[in-house]
C-alpha cells in the first residue's frame, strides 16, 4: 500500500546520487526485502558503488548489526517447524519477540526451511546445544529473500535484520526409525504447512521391517499411529518413550519418595511395599508415552494401540523408538534475553 509513497520519497533527494537508479532500489528492495531508504543508502556507499551483489552483502553486514544489537532481548513467540522424510522426522524451533513477527511469511517460511536442514545436521540424541551449533552451520535449503544462499545461522540474522526483532534458533531434534521404520510428526495450532506453535516427532521400529513401495497399506496403517502417537506426546507430554528409557536414578528416587510416604501411613512393610508398586505404576502411567491413557479418541492403553495398529500392518511388532516435543517459548523467561 505504502509502497508508490516510499518510493517518491526515496527518490526525491536522489539528485545528489546521480548513480543510484529508482530500478536498481527497487530490485535490490525486491531482492533483500530490506526498507527503501536502507537500500538507497546500500547502493550509494562509495565501497558498493551501484553494485547490486556487493550492496546485498552491505544490507546483511547491515543485517547482521541490528540483530546483533538485538540479541540481548527476549524472544518467547515464534514458531515450531516439523519436516518427516521417510524413517527420520525433524522439529526445529526458532523464536521472535512479538507473535506479530512469528506470523510473518518470511519467517514462516524461515522455519519451514531450516526444518528441512535439521536431519543432515542433527543427529538423534544429541543434547540441545549440540545441536543448535551444528543447525546454524548447514546450509538453509530453497532460497528465496531471505537467505538465498547462506546457512541456517546466517538466514535466522539476516531476517532479524530485516524484521528488527530479536530471533533466536532455539533447539532441534532428529529421531530416526532405522531401515524400514517409520517417522511422523504433527502440529498444534498450524499457520502452514508443517509449522504450528506446538510440535511432536516420532520414530516407530517394525518387525519385520516394512517396505514402503511393497507394502503401502502396512506403511500407511503405521504412519497413521506415528500421526496418532505425536498427537498424544502433544496432548498428554510423557518423558519417556518406555520404562527402560527411565534413568535409573530417576526411578530410585521416586521409589524412595513414594516408599517414605506410605510408610508415614504406619502400614505393615508387606503392604508398604504393595502400596509403592501401586504408585509407581501410576508415576509410569503418567510419564511414558505407551502406558499412558490414549487421549486421541481410542480407548486404553497407548500400548494397546500400539499393539493394534502391528496387527493391522500385517502382525508386525511395533516399538516406540523415540519422541521429541517441542512448545514454542516454553521456559524462555518473557523478562530476560535468552542468547
């Protein structure tokens, strides 16, 4: 709308930059998506000289100036990019100040795209530091204003330039299936394809394994639990994805917390000991993924679910290889800066 408007006025004191053509601003506005004035002032820089690749390169050293300058304030909004290709799924989570930049189309498109470097980058399980360092290094892939050709660190600076908010690449997470398992992934409150403010991946191992091309029913049929069990991480948020992923520790200090209580109850011991495998079994209940109570309209167990859908793709055996389960802003402090 105020395009026509801005140009007349970025035009106006352009006799003194003989150099520097309306054409050019424009493309080079196109091209970066930076403000008109800034471009002008990109094009007329006596080390540019009119040249439009070296006047890119200007407005992201630019670029990379303002959101530096910005780093230090809190971004709790943004979004949550989920990307599924074949037995691996990826979920990448990048944050924005305002949730009026978390619905801008170039950052969903930001999002999108580096949840497609995530699993060249990420492998499963590494811790999220890791992982954050390793994701800025890889190249963001499509290109389009933001970021054409740099990676994924660079792109995530570039836009909080051009935005002038605070971004911050916050986490990622790879979970693989292995050779003829599958992956899935779903998103809560999607504004696009695969992006949304709420995020789950799943990895399921098959035994045996399935052949998608040869058995597409039974890839579909486990797909559609992948789809199921996502939803469930997103809805019902377990720990872990069995009792054997819970760390031992965990387990001990539970058991001495729930073995104190009952005691305090002056119950005899044999029964103490029934009353802490009681409660145990609920703390499972509530902390792993295929103990708990199904939430997305079946009824039971998760594991019952489970067990069905292995028999539907032609009685395999099917296991919860790992989850990952991102909520966008979820302990950023809204009051503090998180670099």
């Amino acid at each position: 709308g105020d395009g026509g408007r801005s140009a007349l006025r970025a035009a106006a004191p352009m006799r003194r930059h003989l150099s520097v053509s309306v054409a050019a601003i424009k493309e080079l506005r196109t091209r970066t998506g930076a403000p008109m004035m800034e471009c002008k002032h990109a094009l007329a820089d006596p080390e540019v000289g009119g040249d439009l690749e070296a006047a890119v390169d200007w407005l992201r050293r630019k670029g990379m100036a303002a959101a530096s300058k910005k780093a230090g304030r809190s971004a709790a909004h943004g979004l949550v990019g989920v990307h599924v290709d074949g037995a691996t799924a990826a979920i990448v989570e990048i944050n924005s100040e305002t949730d009026f930049v978390g619905r801008n189309d170039m950052f969903k498109s930001l999002v999108q795209r580096a949840s497609k470097a995530v699993a060249g980058a990420v492998e499963p399980g590494v811790d999220a530091a890791a992982a954050v360092e390793a994701l800025r290094e890889v190249a963001l892939p499509g290109g389009d204003t933001v970021g054409a050709d740099c990676n994924v660190g660079d792109g995530v600076t570039e836009l909080a330039g051009k935005v002038r908010e605070n971004l911050v690449l916050r986490r990622a997470a790879t979970v693989h299936a292995g050779e003829g398992g599958v992956a899935a992934a779903y998103v809560h409150n999607t504004v696009g394809d695969g992006i949304g403010t709420i995020g789950a991946v799943v990895a399921l191992r098959a035994d045996p394994p399935v052949d998608a091309a040869a058995d597409a029913d039974h890839a579909t049929a486990l797909a559609d639990l992948g789809r199921k069990l996502a939803m469930q991480v997103v809805a019902a948020r377990p720990q872990f994805a069995s009792r054997d992923e819970v760390p031992a520790e965990a387990l001990e200090r539970e058991r001495a917390v729930l073995r104190e209580q009952a005691l305090a109850s002056g119950k005899p011991e044999a029964i103490v000991d029934k009353m802490v495998q009681g409660r145990l079994n609920k703390f499972f209940g509530e902390t792993v993924l295929v103990e708990q109570e199904c939430v997305v309209g079946e009824e039971g167990k998760v594991s019952k679910l489970v067990a069905a859908a292995g028999k539907a793709a032609g009685g395999r055996k099917v296991e919860v290889v790992s989850f990952a389960h991102f909520v966008v802003g979820e302990g950023v402090d809204a009051g503090e800066g998180e670099e």
